[in-house]
C-alpha cells in the first residue's frame, strides 16, 4: 500500500509540471503586437480553410506583415480526422503556418 501512495504522489507531482504553455504554437505576425487574435480552427473545417485561402493573405498584408497585429492559431478538431490532422500539424510544428497551408490546401471550401 505505501508503495502504490509513493508512486501515485510521484507521478502527481510529476504531471503537474506539464502546462500548455510548454506548446509551441504557430503564431504570425509581431509577439509583442498589441492586438493579438487568437484563432481556434478544424483542419476539416471548410470554413476555416477558406479564412486560410481568401481572409488571411489580406489580413496579413495589412496587419499582420505591419506589425499592427499578430494571429495565433490553435487547434479546434470537430472529428477524428482533424484530431489526427491536429496531430501532425502539432509534431511538425516549427512556429510558422507552412503546414497549415499546405493541410487546408486540400480541404475542399
């Protein structure tokens, strides 16, 4: 029985040390901008994917690229292949939205 208590407090003890903000997120735009969007999306989505094709290229043109604002974007799967989707995406995570573009470029809008 102490034995299992001793392992339970360890492994709690150890969980809590895991936060989201150990997530590297993908984020564009200026880190310290004042105006900071926060945009939570389905890799399946068809909405979203046409915020990626026809919203974004403008709002980065003149806000993001200006340094007026920054977007950050977080994962919001509405099924199992966006999870999986998600997944990828959050593995192949280097800071930047090249692998977002390329997962919405094959949504269908």
């Amino acid at each position: 029985m102490k034995k299992t208590l001793f392992f339970v407090i360890i492994f709690f003890c150890t969980i809590s040390n895991i936060s989201a903000e150990n997530i590297k997120r993908i984020v564009i735009g200026n880190a310290d901008a004042k105006i900071s969007i926060i945009a939570f999306e389905s890799l399946t989505c068809s909405h979203c994917a046409n915020f990626h094709k026809d919203v974004l290229p403008d709002l980065k043109k003149d806000y993001l690229d200006t340094g007026l604002a920054k977007i950050e974007f977080r994962h919001f799967p509405l099924d199992i292949a966006a999870f999986n989707a998600s997944k990828v995406a959050q593995c192949n995570n280097d800071g930047d939205s090249k692998i977002l573009n390329s997962l919405y470029a094959k949504t269908y809008a």
